[in-house]
C-alpha cells in the first residue's frame, strides 16, 4: 500500500517514517483493497503533554476513512488510530459481504 507520510512544522525522522509504513501495512490484512494513505503527523503548540496528533485518511474504492489521534507520542497516536482504523475496515468488509 501507498503511503504519504507527512510531517507538519517539523522534519520526521527515517525511524518514525518507517514505523507509519509498517503499521499501515498492517492494516491490507483487514482489508485488501486499500488504494492508499495520508498520514499528517502535526505538533501542536501547547503546554499539555499530549500535543502530538497523527491524522490518517484511508482510500477505499468509492470512499475515504477518517482518524484523528492526539496522545504524547507519535507511535502512540499512529498506534490508536491504526486500530481504530483496523475496527472500521472490518465494519466495512462485512457490509460488502452482507450485499453480495
């Protein structure tokens, strides 16, 4: 699967980069058809310990999904919302079954 790391107001590293790509592989195994991903991984400016926040968009033929994490670390954020997202790709396979 594609996916488009990108890092908003500050350079990721290789090693965060390469944690996205391996937790989204992840997800092909819940659902084959995913056409590709954005991952925005931001900072936001704030006292609060939680200020890392990992958006993930999903492109699904016909459809897009959605997740939004904030938490203290990034690998953290991607974790959550890659389950998250693992949850609502399953949802959708079975909607698809329960058509066919």
């Amino acid at each position: 699967m594609k996916v488009n790391a990108q890092s908003v107001n500050f350079t990721a590293d290789g090693k965060l980069i390469d944690f996205v790509q391996k937790r989204m592989d992840k997800l092909e195994v819940f659902y084959d058809k995913v056409i590709e991903s954005d991952v925005y991984l931001k900072v936001e400016n704030t006292s609060a310990k939680e200020n890392k926040i990992v958006e993930i968009i999903v492109f699904v033929p016909r459809d897009k999904i959605m997740v939004k994490k904030q938490c203290k670390t990034f690998e953290e954020a991607v974790d959550s919302a890659c389950s998250s997202l693992e949850r609502q790709l399953v949802k959708k396979k079975e909607k698809l079954r329960a058509k066919a």
